[in-house]
C-alpha cells in the first residue's frame, strides 16, 4: 500500500513515537470474549512535506465503528465537567453569531446529540458512522444518520433540507482517515456564505505538556493550526479564527472557524496562534524528536511510581475505563499486575474487561475503594477529585498521569 500523507500526499515519513502492538481502546470486552482481542501496529510518524503528525497505516475505521459498539457516549460524561462546558462558548457563538432562526447546522461526528441539543429554534441534523450512538441520539429527539460525512452523503442531505449554514465537529475529524473526502462533503452541503468549525486535537499542547494520552489508534492526525490552513485552502476555504480551548485539558483542543470569503478579517487570536507556531518551530522534525525523547522519560517516571506502590502491597484502581487512561498505562508498562480493577460510571462499560490485560470496569458504587487511584481521564480530574471528596478524607490517594500523588 502506498504510503501517503492524509493532508498534502507526501511520501517522505519520519517516526515520531512507536507505542507497539496496541488493541483498539474502545473495544471492551465481555468475559467470554477476553483471549479474542486482536491488536495493532500503533506508529505515529510525520509528514517532512507538511509536517502533519499522523499515522500512516491506521487501522480501518470500520473495525472501530461497525464492527464493535462505540462504548463513548458523550452524554454519559458529566454535563458541568471541563470538557462540556468547553463547548458552552460554541454553541453560543453558533446560535448568535452566525445562525439565525431557522438555519439548518449539521455535526460531523455528533455521537449522541448532546452538542446539537442545546440548539435553539435551529434545524439540527448529526451524522456519525457508529450506528448505537445514533440510535441513542434518535432516542433523545435529535435527528442523525448513521453514515460517514462525504460528498456523496453530503449532497444528498442537501436535496433534502438545502445548505447548510453551519457545519462542523467536536474531536471527530482526527478519526476520519479520508479528511478531504470530508471537506469535499463540506464543500457540497455549506452554503455560499455558510462557516466550517472544528475542534480537534491540537499537536501544539501535546508537545508543550508532553502529553502522549491522546494517542490511540482512533486518532489518525495530530493537527497544528498551520496543517489547517493548508487543509483549508485545498477546498476554497480560509481559517479566520483560532485558538485553544480546555476540552481535552490544557492547551489540547484546537477549535478553529473557516468560511469561503478570502476578505473575512482574520482574529487577532488567530494571528497570535499562528506567530506562536512559528516562533517555538512547532511544524518540523526537530520538535517532534523532542517531543518523542520528553514523552518516553515521562511514561517511565510513571510506570516506575505505579510498579513500586504495587511493589509495596499498595491496591491501585483505575478511575474512569477512557481511550486515554489506556494509552497512558501501555506505554508506561503498566497491566493487570498493578491496576486491579477500572471504575467507571458509564453503563455501557461496567461489567466489561480492559482488551489483552483484561482488568474488570466496575460502578465506582459497587466496589470497595483501593488505596490508590489513578485518574485515566485526565480532563475529568478536578471533577472526580470533588466527587470524591469523602474517599481522600480516609486517606484515600490519586495518582495522575503526570506521576503525581494527590491526597
């Protein structure tokens, strides 16, 4: 197969981080399929061409999104956590500034409806390839099409409800291997003076905060601001705002805005962003081997932390079963040897095991607490540490990503 970059079509690669054979992070099991699991090569390489981050070879989509059940719901996570409320400011800018009563908005990736709820007065449609998620948000009264977004898909949602004026997706298109099939859809579905938003994981914060959890096979691209522009600019659009929200942590998510219309003003926040790439040489090699040397020292200051409590007869549990927790705990070395048991408030993940490890997802509810836990969903922390407020009075303790002890 040949190998080809997703955003310019480069042919020269430079590895980034190997993580090794990995199972898919999404893929909990039941205990009768436990020994099933099957599990891939995970290499993070970079484009010299364009200098996107990507994998190369990713897995096929369809066994992440067809041929399992896509256990993220985003109506499960907390509705006042870091994350959600990251989105307070989209939704309000979207109803406000560039929709109007009536206006129809399509979500790329919408799961199950949670974002496009909140829209008032709005014709809202969500299109996601995971067809449990789309049930669930048909369920809850939010329209969806349980399809991939491309032109094809694109132009037939348009003979039926017109242009849309507002298009866009949240943490979705860094799991579309085909992401100009997707400006092509975008391309067909906007309207003449319609915008493109996207939020999506953001290359810059992985670097400055060494953070390596988002990083599974789900995620095919690793954006900066300056791939986006390129990406744009292949369909006739232009980015006119940028910046970075707390969705997936700090400095993690990328949130940008496009339209067609060249004249649009471009944000002083835009400019900013884009000066601060070029000034820290974010877009090229040298950063990336960095970023590759700080990770690897980190992941080990972890896996050490964790084996010496075990070491020590400490119990050690995993707070929240999430893709990113287990990326973390693989390419720290950390298994089923230290981590006893996962809880998770998801009902869709208790009573499942972690693949190839097969530690136990239990109801936080359920189970007697360990002497440590170690918060697998980074974003959700100060949220879990104010829940738990009664478990670290008796002495209980966290463990984050970042190898600290929280009492």
């Amino acid at each position: 197969m040949k190998r080809e970059c997703r955003i310019c079509g480069g042919t020269e690669f430079k590895n980034v981080i190997d993580f090794g054979e990995t199972p898919l992070v999404n893929s909990l099991l039941t205990k009768e399929a436990c020994g099933t699991e099957k599990t891939y090569p995970l290499m993070v390489e970079q484009c010299q061409q364009c200098f996107l981050v990507q994998i190369v070879n990713p897995v096929d989509s369809s066994k992440i999104y067809q041929e399992q059940d896509y256990l993220y719901y985003t109506g499960d996570m907390p509705q006042n956590s870091q994350y959600m409320r990251a989105f307070d400011s989209l939704v309000a800018d979207i109803q406000n500034l560039y929709t109007k009563a009536g206006d129809f908005i399509v979500e790329i990736g919408s799961n199950d409806g949670a974002i496009l709820r909140r829209f008032i007065n709005r014709r809202v449609l969500g299109v996601d390839p995971a067809t449990n998620v789309v049930i669930r948000s048909l369920m809850r009264g939010v329209p969806a099409l349980a399809v991939g977004f491309d032109k094809r898909n694109a132009l037939n949602i348009s003979k039926e409800y017109g242009p849309a004026q507002v298009i866009g997706g949240a943490n979705c298109l860094a799991h579309i291997d085909n992401i100009h099939g997707v400006l092509e859809g975008v391309e067909a579905l906007l309207d003449t003076y319609g915008i493109f938003w996207v939020e999506c994981n953001y290359w810059g914060g992985m670097v400055k905060n060494k953070h390596y959890a988002l990083i599974y096979h789900d995620h095919y691209s690793y954006y900066t601001l300056k791939n986006w522009i390129d990406l744009a600019g292949y369909h006739g659009m232009h980015v006119f705002d940028a910046f970075i929200t707390e969705a997936q942590g700090e400095g993690l998510s990328l949130r940008l805005f496009t339209s067609r219309d060249a004249r649009r003003p471009k944000t002083q926040r835009f400019q900013n962003l884009l000066r601060e790439e070029e000034i820290t040489n974010l877009n090229s090699y040298e950063t990336a081997r960095r970023y590759k040397t700080e990770v690897e020292t980190e992941a080990n200051k972890l896996g050490e932390l964790v084996k010496g409590l075990a070491k020590d007869g400490k119990t050690i549990a995993g707070y929240g079963a999430a893709a990113k927790g287990f990326s973390i705990l693989h390419l720290s070395g950390i298994t089923g040897d230290h981590i006893k048991f996962f809880v998770d408030d998801s009902p869709a993940k208790q009573g499942k095991y972690t693949p190839v490890t097969h530690i136990p997802v239990h109801s936080r509810k359920d189970i007697a607490p360990p002497d440590y836990f170690f918060i697998t969903a980074p974003n959700y922390k100060d949220i879990i540490l104010e829940k738990e407020i009664e478990f670290r009075n008796a002495g209980g303790r966290f463990i984050t990503a970042e190898a600290e002890i929280i009492s």
